[in-house]
C-alpha cells in the first residue's frame, strides 16, 4: 500500500499492520516527519479492512532515544507554539483499533512517549524506560508527565521525571507500565503471537473496549459506566454479535466478518 516512507517501514502479515521505527543510526531519534509517517501508517490501518491490529516497534539498537534533539536545538517558544507538533502526536490517541508497541533497547524521552501511547506494551529484557529531558533544560511535551502518572501515580512518576534516570524494565512491569518482558530474541514472536490472539476477536468489540477503557482513565465512574453501555448497546446491531451468540448456542466456533 505505502512504501514511500524515509523514517519508518511497514508491512502487513496475518492481519497484523507493522510499522517498524527506521533510523537506527540515530537510535531512531523520532524527528517531526518521522510523527508524520508514524501517524499515516497508522490511520491507514485503520481504516483498512485486512488489518485488525497494529505492532509499533523499532529496528536496530533501541526503539527510541528521545525525540530528534537537533531538530530542537536552536527552536524559540515562539517558533515551537507555531510548529505545533504535538497536534501530529496527539492524533496516535485517535487510533481505533489496538496498538501494541514492542519496545527494546531504550525507550527514552519522545520515545518514551511514544511507547506510552500505545495501548500494551512489550518490553525485551533489558529495555530502558525513561525521561532524560530534565538533563538537557527541558522536560516532556508529548504526554510524559500525564501518561506515567495516571500510570504510576504522582509520587513514582515524579522520581523517574526529576531524576531523568533510567527505569528497568522489571520497574516498569513492577507499576503497569508494560505488560510483560520477553527474552530479546523473542520479542517480536512473542508480540505477533499476542497480536494475532487479538486478530482472532471480534474487532468492533475490541475497538469498543479500547474507547470505553480509555474513558475510565479520564472520566468519573458513573460517565464512565454510562459510557460503556451506550457502547455495549450498540454492539448488538453488530453482525459479528448475533454470529457470537448463535455460535455459542449451536456449540461450534463463530465466524466474525468485523461488522
Ligand atoms: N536526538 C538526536 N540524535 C540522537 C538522539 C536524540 N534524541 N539519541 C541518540 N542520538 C544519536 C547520537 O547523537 C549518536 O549519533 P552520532 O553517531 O552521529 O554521534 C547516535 O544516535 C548513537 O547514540 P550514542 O552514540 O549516544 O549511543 P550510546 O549507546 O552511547 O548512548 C543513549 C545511548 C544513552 C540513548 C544516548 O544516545 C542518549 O542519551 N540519547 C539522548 C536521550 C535524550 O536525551 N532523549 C530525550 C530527547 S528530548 C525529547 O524527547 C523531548 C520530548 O519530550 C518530545
């Protein structure tokens, strides 16, 4: 479908939409083109039929060491305000349908951010999470100090925040941050497996699960259960409800068509 990219590669397998971080020179320092690719790779996944999830990772040494720090150097307030490039980020929430990252190496600063904007995360062994940004005078901007503290709470995410340290993978596991760490030489196994595990689900279910677990994060429980009904209802003018329910009764396995 779309080939044409300079910073990432994607590939579609099994249903699976992959899109692979591709500078590893600069251990895929994510500069402004790179979001942009990032973010049409993954809104035509969205909308294509034949892929029901999509796999972030990085090729080379780490998923990512940060955002592209030459890219900012020499940017005034005024300059990053009018560039807006966090509306480009922000459009990765909007993604419907699961998104898993794969992360390994480092995953540090907007590369954290990145992998943080993904609905599940696996980590190789050895992974480090963090936020280097105090070190250099700034801090994050694309979701960092929000994303880890509704993960962790304040008072953990603060640690990692002020200290710029980097977090180990078993920190990450320990507090939520990641859903499991994998052997290095089988990350990309491991996560495919997972994947075409959701591939196999009825995806106007999962797609309504994503949007009603991402309500919980921001909204009181009574709009979020209020939420999650309306989204339950309208399950049941889906096909793939009336196939799941008759193949329950009939004993055999259902056919889901994504309608
Ligand atoms: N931007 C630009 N280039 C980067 C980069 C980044 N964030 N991270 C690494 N690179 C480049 C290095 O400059 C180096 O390039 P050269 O070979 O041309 O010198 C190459 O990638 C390899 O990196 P190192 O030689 O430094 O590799 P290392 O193994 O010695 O160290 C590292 C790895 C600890 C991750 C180190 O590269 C590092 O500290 N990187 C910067 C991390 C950082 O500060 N990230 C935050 C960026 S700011 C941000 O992300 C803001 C935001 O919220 C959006």
């Amino acid at each position: 479908m779309m080939n044409d990219f300079s910073f990432i590669a994607v590939s579609v397998e099994n249903q699976i939409g992959w899109i692979e971080l591709n500078r590893p020179k600069v251990l895929n320092a994510i500069n402004r083109p790179m979001v942009s690719e990032i973010v049409s790779a993954m809104e035509a996944f969205d909308r294509d039929d034949e892929v029901r999830v999509i796999v972030l990772s990085g090729r080379g040494r780490a998923f990512a060491a940060g955002a592209d720090i030459n890219e900012m150097a020499d940017a005034g307030t005024v300059d990053m305000e009018l560039i807006n490039q966090f509306a480009e980020w922000d459009k990765i929430s909007l993604i419907k349908k699961p998104v898993i990252g794969a992360v390994h190496g480092f995953a540090l600063g907007g590369g954290f951010e990145l992998a943080l904007s993904c609905d599940m995360l696996f980590a190789a062994e050895g992974t480090e999470f963090g936020f280097p940004e105090v070190n250099i005078g700034v801090m994050p901007g694309a979701g960092g100090t929000q994303r880890l503290t509704k993960l962790m709470g304040k008072t953990k995410a603060l640690e990692w925040l002020w200290t710029g340290e980097r977090m180990p993978a078993k920190e990450a596991l320990h507090y939520g941050v990641i859903n499991r760490i994998i052997a290095p030489e089988l990350l990309m196994e491991e996560t495919m497996k997972f994947a075409r595990k959701l591939a196999a689900k009825p995806p106007l279910s999962l797609r309504l699960i994503k949007e009603a677990a991402n309500k919980a994060v921001d909204y009181p429980l009574h709009e979020g259960m209020q939420f999650e009904r309306k989204n339950f209802y309208l399950l049941f003018s889906s096909e793939d409800q009336k196939e799941g329910m008759k193949a329950f009764i009939e004993k055999r396995n259902p056919k889901f068509k994504g309608k």
